[in-house]
C-alpha cells in the first residue's frame, strides 16, 4: 500500500518550508531513514529523512514552500497507485493549505478585515498577463500565510503576481520575484544608472530579523567587568599541547566556566516565557556564529559536565556544520544561554542584543595587554572585557552581577571550574 509523505513540522511554531532539492528521483529505491530531501526553514537547512521504504512512485512538489501537512510525494511498490488521496473537501493535497487559510481569515478582527479587503479587490476585473490569469476564477487570491505577510511588507499587491505553488498558489518566492522585477518609481530628477544590489531576505535572515526585533522590546541593562586572563591563556596553550586534534580556544574554556558559574546562579539559566520564568537545570550554552546563512546560535548542551576538549569538539562539529551549511534542527535547540565572540576581529568590547527567549547574553571583546597598578606599580596584563546583557523582566542587577563576578573569577582562576 502506497504511503503519502507530508511535509512535517520540525519545530514548534512552524507553518511552511521550503524545498530545496529532491536527493532521489522518481523510481528510484528509497530506505526508511534515508535522506530524501533538502528542507529550508526559518532556522536551517537540513537533509529530511523517508518515512517509509518502497519506489518514489511520486514526487508532487518539486521544489519550492510548502505547508506543514501537505502531501509532497508518495511511495509504494513498484507499479501501485500513485494518485493522492482526495480531501471531502474535494482538494488533493491542499487540505492543509485551505485549514490555514481557514485560521488565518477567522483569526483576529484586523485579519479578517484584510482579507475582506483582499477579496474586494479580487473580485473587480480579472487582470491577465500573456494570456494567462493572475488569479483563481473564484475570485480569491491562493496565497500562503507566509506570502501574505511578505506581500503586506512590501507593498506588492497580489493580484499581480503569478503563482508557481500548487494550483497556482502564491509563494513567499514569487512575492519576493514580484518585487525586485516591480518597474521602479519615476524618478524627480535625472540620476547616474544604479548600482544597488537588492537581496530578497532568506528564511533565516527573516528569522533573526524578527527575533532580534522582539529582543529590543525586553527591558534590559548591561553590566561590564574587566578580566585578568594571564592563567586562562595558559590553561588554553597546556589544552592544546595536550589536545592537538581538538585545538580548544579560548571560546571553549569560556563556555565551560560560563556553564559553571550559571550552575551557581542559575537565575540567568533560564527563559522568559508567557510572562513564567523558565529556570533549567543544565547549562545549554549557545555559541553565536557568523554563518553564510546569517547568525546562528548552534548549542552546547550540559556544558557543565563536559570538559573543555569534549566542549572544543563538539563546537568544531556545530560550528562546521554551521559555516557548510547542514545544520541540523537538534544543533539549534534547547539553548539557555548564549556566548557571542567578536574578539577574533579585534572589537574590544561591545553589547549583545539578547537571544529571546533567553534572559541574558555575554558579550566577549579581544584580549589586549593593559597597563594596571599591580603592588604598588604598573604592569601589563592580557585583560578582556565581557559584557552582560539581561532581561530585567527575569534577572536583577545584583543577581548579574554575582553571576560576572563568579564568571571572573573561574576565569583568572580556571582550577576552581576543572
């Protein structure tokens, strides 16, 4: 009997994907497990496995968004039936598609307004281009929540887009074709040719930019400290020569002592939810990375009971998978607390915009020799700075500022975390 394969949900909160490429064609044997199929959603890439063994008798999507739900292939035995089972509604596989638009035009007043709208101006004339028509008979636009929201940002009207979905159904990708191919305004006086590149937001550039847009509306504040790493940076040279294969860095060493200082002020390991603080056990320390992608924040999880060469191998496997781009969707989840490093470019101290709904984010500058009073005399010593930010809503400024004074010290003393 042939087995439909849907596109799954692969996180909370999630409503679409997008294909990127099949890895098998039709006709080809598949294996349950084996990759099937390149997915991209708001935060990864990632191969996403069979459901089932037999011959990919069907592949109904080649490429492109899709919602949760929706049927994309089937596979059966060789030979067998290859049609997709129909909806009562009399769809395909568009079952999913239409309980969304269902949800999204019976959500709030203003939603159900704005289609109203939409649909007003969808049923005057029917414009066509080529020949062909921009919009289904019935007169309503087929869009995707996702398209929507895209086309409201931008200002592209939908009638006036061609959709390569499903029966036509408009995608975030044809809105975002829409508007770069959209004739530009008129301009008010003579200028030179333009150069500008215009790049259409990526599902993880979106992501970050919404995230990070939610990050300002928490009310925080920074605390700084200034930290003596002469025994930190001999511990980091000993690792080395004691673990070549893993070269631990200064990174891993903070990860650790960070891990160890949230086990004892474990306000800061936690996540601000539904107005509930969420306080965990086990340190997940996120490292933030500069990925092709855009920034991502692959995770250490229980740092607190690694030790920094087991922390340095698994950041060198998450961070490469990061920068290749085959992060996978357990790599980005579960984190409690984030680390972010800029002092590999030389930036000596600076302020992380916290990772919601994280509750505090430490911001490492580089470490530079300054001159300090030392016994009664001047010295210099490898200094670095490192900068919290917290959620008030969920952190106190005496209880950040325990947490950086045990930070700086596991860091100019490491034995104590060891």
């Amino acid at each position: 009997m042939s087995t439909e394969i849907k596109l799954p949900r692969l996180g909370q909160g999630m409503e679409s994907g997008t294909i990127v490429k099949w890895l098998k064609s039709e006709g080809d044997q598949v294996e349950k497990g084996e990759p099937l199929y390149e997915l991209d959603t708001d935060k990864v890439t990632q191969e996403v496995e069979a459901d089932a063994s037999g011959v990919l008798l069907k592949i109904a999507v080649e490429e492109g968004e899709v919602e949760v739900g929706h049927t994309i292939a089937v596979i059966g035995d060789e030979g067998e039936d290859a049609s997709i089972a129909e909806s009562p509604d009399g769809d395909s596989a568009g079952a999913a598609v239409k309980v969304e638009e269902r949800a999204e035009e019976e959500g709030s007043p203003g939603a159900r307004e704005e289609e109203r709208e939409e649909g007003a101006r969808t049923t005057g004339e029917a414009r066509q281009e080529d020949g062909a028509a921009r919009r289904p008979a019935e007169g309503r636009v087929k869009a995707s929540p996702l398209a929507r929201r895209i086309a409201r940002e931008y200002g592209v009207d939908l009638t006036q887009v061609r959709g390569t979905g499903p029966d036509g159904r408009i995608v975030a990708e044809d809105v975002e074709r829409a508007e770069k191919e959209a004739p530009a305004a008129p301009a008010v006086a003579a200028a030179a040719p333009s150069e500008v590149e215009v790049r259409a937001l990526s599902s993880v550039r979106r992501t970050i930019a919404r995230r990070l847009t939610d990050a300002w509306q928490a009310p925080v504040f920074q605390l700084t400290v200034s930290v003596d790493m002469t025994q930190a940076l001999g511990v980091v040279d000993r690792l080395r020569e004691l673990y070549e294969q893993e070269r631990p860095t200064v990174t891993d060493l903070l990860t650790r002592v960070s891990a160890a200082s949230l086990m004892r002020h474990r306000e800061l390991n936690a996540l601000f939810v539904n107005d509930e603080i969420h306080v965990h056990p086990t340190a997940n320390v996120g490292i933030a990375v500069a990925a092709p992608q855009g920034l991502v924040v692959p995770v250490v999880p229980s740092a607190e009971r690694l030790t920094v060469a087991e922390i340095a191998r698994r950041r060198a496997e998450v961070v490469g998978r990061a920068r290749d781009n085959k992060l996978r969707r357990e790599d980005l989840e579960g984190g409690t607390f984030t680390i972010s490093n800029l002092g590999m470019f030389g930036i000596e101290q600076f302020i992380a915009v916290l990772n919601p709904p994280q509750v505090a984010i430490l911001a490492v500058g580089s470490t530079e020799d300054r001159v300090v009073v030392r016994d009664g005399g001047f010295v210099a010593l490898p200094t670095m700075t490192a900068t919290l930010t917290c959620d008030h809503r969920a952190v106190d400024g005496a209880t950040g500022a325990r947490f950086l004074q045990a930070l700086k010290t596991l860091l100019e003393q490491p034995a104590l975390a060891l």
